[in-house]
DNA sequence: ACAATTTTGAGGTACGTACCTCAAGTTTTA
DNA sequence: TAAAACTTGAGGTACGTACCTCAAAATTGT
C-alpha cells in the first residue's frame, strides 16, 4: 500500500499540518523541518495521490485546444475528434474547450491565448505555424503556470512543454520508399501536390521525400510543388498541366489532406491506370479512396491518440507529474487498404 | 459539475442511506422507492464518481496476466511491457502480476486460471490458443464475476469480455500486398516460414496472405509453409532446401516473430540480392534487421498499448464501466526503415 | 528577560462515496 | 390487532488530501 501525509508524518516526526505546509509549499515551516519532511518523502517514496487531491480540491482542469479554422478534412477530423473528448472529459474532472483562430494570422491567435491567461486556463494545445508572436505568447503563458502543448505542428525553439505529433521528414521518407517501391522499377516522373508550401508540415515532407528519392530512387524525376490552395479548381487545373507537360508521369505524391479533389479527378481515370497515389491523413475521403483503390497508401497519424495524449499530457504538467512517454509517442502510421481496419 | 449522491437524494425525496442501498444494490429497498430513485439517476444523469468511490473502498485492481512459457522475441517484448505496466500500477490502484504457463498444455493454464479464482482477481488477461478446455475456464471465471480479455490471440467462442489484438487475416493481407508491390512485377516464388502452424495466428495470417496473393498477384507461387518450430538449425536447413529445390525466389515471409536464424542467413546473403523479405512483429531483432534493410517491412502490433489497453479493459469490465473502443483498438502497423521513429 | 516573531501542533471541515448502526415508521402476516 | 417483517431516515466513520483556525511552543531581536 502506498504510503500516505500521516505515514509521513509519523516518519518525520512532525504533525499532519506541517506536512501539509511542505507539501503545499505553504509558509511558516524552517528549513531544518522541510528537509526532515523531505527525508521521509523520499524513504517512504512517497507521491501524491492526485485523486483524492483532486476530490479535496475539487479541481477541474480547464483545457484548451486552438486550431486553426480552416476547412481541410483533416482539420474536421481534429475537430470531431476533440468533441468527442470533450464528451468523456467531464467524468474525469475535466472541461475541454476548442478555439478555432483564422489561419495564418499570428495576431488573432496571441490575442486568444491572452484571453485564455485571463480565465486562468491549466493548459493549452496550439496548432499553428511557428512564428515570432506564437513563441513570445507561448512565453508568457508559461510565465503564468499554464501548461502549452504543441499540437501535430512542433514548435521547436518556444518554451512549449511538450510536442504531439510526428516528424514530417521522416513522414515524407516513407512516403518516397512506398512509392519507389510501389512504381515499376523503371525511369518516371513523379507528380507532387499540396494545398501550400507556407506550412511547416508540408515542407518538412517534401524534403524527407526528395531525400529518400534521392538516395534511393534516382531513376525517379520528381516535380516542382503543385499548390492546390485549398481551391479545386486549381488543383484540377495544375493536374491537367502536370499531365500535358511531362509524359511518363508514374505517380501522385499529395502532401497534405485537403486534395479531395485529386482523389476526384484520379478516380475520372484521366489518367493511364497504373498511376500510384500516396496521400497523408486519413480522413472519411482517403478512406474511401483506398477503398476504392485510387489511393495506393496513405500516411497518416492517429487523431484520436493525438488528442487524448494532448489531454493527458496538459493534466500531467499542469500537475507536475511525469509523463509515460512511450503511450505519449505518435507513429507514423502506414494505412493501406487491407489494413484500413 | 456533475450531479452527486446527495443530489439524487434531494431530487428523489429519499434519504441518503437509501440512495446509497440503491446504487450498491443493498437489500431493503421497495420497489416503489428503488424506481424514484432510478428516476432520479437519469433524469439528472448521475455516474458514479469511481475515483471517491474507489478512496472510500480503498480499492486496489488485482490483475493478472497469463502468457505461455515460450522464448520468442515477441513474448520478450510483451513481457517487459507488462512489467513496466507493473511499476505504473500502483499509483493508480492496481496491482499486475505475470504469470507464465507452459505453452500447449490447456491443463496448465486451466490449473493456474482455478488458482487465480480462489485468490480473488478482478480481471485475467489470457494470451493462449483458443481450446474447450481453455473456453469452460473461461466460463468458470466469468461465473465468478473476473473480468476477462484475450490478448493477441481471441477466444471468439468463449465468454471473454473482449479481445485485445489484431485481425490475423487482414495483416496476413497487408503483408501480401506490399510483398506483392515490392517484388517485380513478374513471376516468382515466395517462401513462407512461421515457428509452427499449430499456432491460430500463423494460420489466419498465412490464409489472408494466400487471398490477397491469389486475389492480386497471381504471377507469383507461394510455396508451402516451412515449420521452423524454435529451431535454429531448422530454419536454416528448410531454407536452403527451398533454395536448392526452388528456382527464382524472389521473397520470403515470415508468419511468426522467432525466426531470428531467418535474418541472419539473409544478412549472409546466401541469396541473390534483391530478396523481399516480409516479417511480423516489431522486437529488437526485426528492428535491427530493418535497420539494415535485411528485412523491408513489418507487419506489427503495438505491444505497450495492448499491455494498456488490457489494463483499461479490465478495470472497465471490473467496474461496469463503458470503455473507449476507439481507444481500445489495436491497429495493423506497418513499419519500414523510414518510419521506425 | 521580555516582547515580537516564527514555528509547530491540534483540531476542525470538506470533497464524493462506502458502509455501518440504530431507531422510527410502515406494511405484512398470523 | 398484535407481533413480525420490512422499509426508511438520521447519523456516524472512513478513505487521502486540502485548507482553515487557534493556541502553544520555540526562536529571535532588543
């Protein structure tokens, strides 16, 4: 059984109260009797039953998650994924909340998070472009005890606590070594399309796969970034170019999930049949679409682990806990169709 | 905030003590007053507040794990993945101990199932081929109200709670389909080896990798199983029969984790260079073996998150409680070098 | 050596639930 | 209709922690 304040009490031979006063870091306690306390912690192994703290306390924890409001599918998966947390969280002493902040405006999302400051949140999980602002407001919310997680988009050099999601250049690697293996072992061209090259992730993947086509795969051209824009029309369009201007073009490398259009335009077999598609993020579409067969293999990571590891970790900081970081890991998740599940 | 006991007493217009005969399902209740209160637990929808209740009780989860006694590398893994679950448990009020059967003997594992009973467990995670014998133990525990899981491999027949694994045939499937994409597009042979067939994993892999071989790649011959059982020497030999006795092989696939010799004798290239090989189950040697590329892909299952989710299972199913099922659901991995992360 | 200050202990209440006892009230049965 | 059986309420203690008050003790400064 787990030792308890009286146990330390007793080992320390002091009262609950004192006890209570180390814990709680609360004045009025001399050195000499915070190291005794100190000692018997440690002999005993002592750790905080943070249930029934959190029933003494009634806490809730109060978490937010800030995305960006744009209309990708795969943000709608994000979305339906934190909703349904959000359900579940009240039976664990927690209130999630989702903040959706216009894309691509560092303004409009340090003015949310200093609103965030002032109800006085436990903790944050921002998705979003790396930038000045963003870092200097992750900053202060430090400074103010909240606990920040970087969601699916890392934040490298801020004082963020923890990041949930995956390396895009591994990502982007694997994504080369399926399709070099997936094409004819033959000289092609490779088409590459995302919906814009501003965002991290999508830079990240081209570059782990321009390296493994590089080291690996040299016999494959692969093409300048087409970018969709979010705009189907476009991405309709660049395809049709893509297709008039290089012949011998084997494969479709899509970068980012909001190219329904792609999938659309693959399945109007405009294209000679054996073409091999490699997308990122499943979502309803990409599922589909490997069903269906117009997609080949996607990569993608688990939504559902992303937001329930975002939830877990915001609670173990914001308690100052440790964090099993092996659950907390996100996989770079290979989904064909047979292991579509 | 969520409704308590003393809430459904006021709504009720009972005293507390009779909320509490209901919820515990204690005797002296009317069937008048049982109903009003029922009334009042869904009208303000009332759940348990299990972390109070489980500080009031000073309930500790005592689970068990049952594997069989065998010495491959999965097993290894899984097993160090229950001990470090062990560590973890007793903050969270539960206690795991692993207890190791011989494999292939019903009798054992029944005999150690009947030990657990009588020390009163609330829940068994059972890793074993499904038997009768196997099945009515089963039973026998569920009369006794322990919560029960099978773990990796199902017990579809039986009264288990839940199974925690993968779909055998659908990863036998996936691993047909990349040994399908990666070898060339032209006949060839493909040798299959496993441990032993008497295993109901190798079996359901083995069909699902027949299937989609059959289904889409008809130019290449799968050959006939080779039975390794353990046996290093063993292996070694059926595969340089193979060798000898079958021309143009062009991959290999491995049903079974423990085929060490396997990676071994490629990296000794023995063959000719450009073999596919495809194995199951991610340790330290198919790990090291992708590094190297001696092996291309590995069919896997998440060992830590089945060790968790099992934990989660049980003490769900021990407490009545709902379970997460998308959180609960062990996915088909497909690990290359590139996403070995 | 005295007052002022700091430190410590004793005791309480609370969180939401479990489980216990005892008495009073209500219904059933003979 | 009285005894027996059942039903209900009131009240208590406990789990491990948090947080509060007040008084006593120990230490400090003058």
């Amino acid at each position: 059984m787990r030792p308890t304040t009286n146990d330390l009490a007793r080992e320390a031979d002091v009262s609950l109260a004192t006890v209570d006063r180390v814990l709680n870091d609360r004045a009025g306690v001399s050195a000499k009797t915070q190291a005794r306390v100190n000692a018997a912690i440690k002999k005993l192994g002592y750790t905080r039953d943070v249930t029934a703290a959190n029933l003494a306390k009634k806490r809730q924890y109060k978490l937010i998650f800030v995305l960006p409001d744009d209309s990708s599918q795969f943000q709608k998966t994000l979305t339906e994924e934190i909703e349904s947390a959000s359900i579940r969280a009240s039976s664990e002493r927690s209130s999630i909340q989702l903040i959706k902040v216009p894309p691509n405006d560092p303004h409009a999302l340090v003015k949310e998070l200093r609103k965030c400051q002032r109800r006085r949140v436990d903790g944050i999980a921002i998705m979003a472009p790396e930038t000045p602002q963003v870092r200097d407001a992750i900053s202060e919310l430090k400074e103010n005890n909240i606990a920040v997680v970087a969601l699916v988009s890392d934040q490298p050099k801020s004082q963020c606590d923890h990041f949930i999601g995956i390396n895009n250049v591994a990502a982007g690697r694997t994504a080369a070594k399926l399709m070099g293996r997936f094409v004819p072992n033959k000289p092609g061209k490779i088409i590459v399309i995302t919906n814009s090259l501003q965002s991290h992730d999508s830079v990240d993947r081209r570059l782990g796969f321009d390296e493994t086509m590089r080291e690996r795969f040299s016999h494959l051209m692969v093409l300048p970034t087409l970018e969709g824009h979010n705009d189907r029309n476009r991405v309709k369009q660049a395809l049709t170019n893509a297709t008039r201007n290089y012949d011998n073009v084997v494969g479709v490398y899509s970068l980012s999930s909001g190219n329904r259009a792609i999938m659309q335009d693959l399945a109007s077999d405009k294209f000679p049949a054996p073409l091999v598609v490699v997308a990122h993020e499943l979502t309803s579409h990409t599922r589909k679409a490997l069903q269906n067969e117009s997609i080949d293999a996607v990569i993608t990571q688990n939504t559902g682990h992303i937001v329930r590891s975002a939830v877990r970790v915001l609670r173990a900081k914001s308690d100052q806990v440790e964090i099993d970081s092996s659950q907390e890991r996100v996989r770079i998740e290979i989904v064909l169709k047979e292991n579509l599940g």
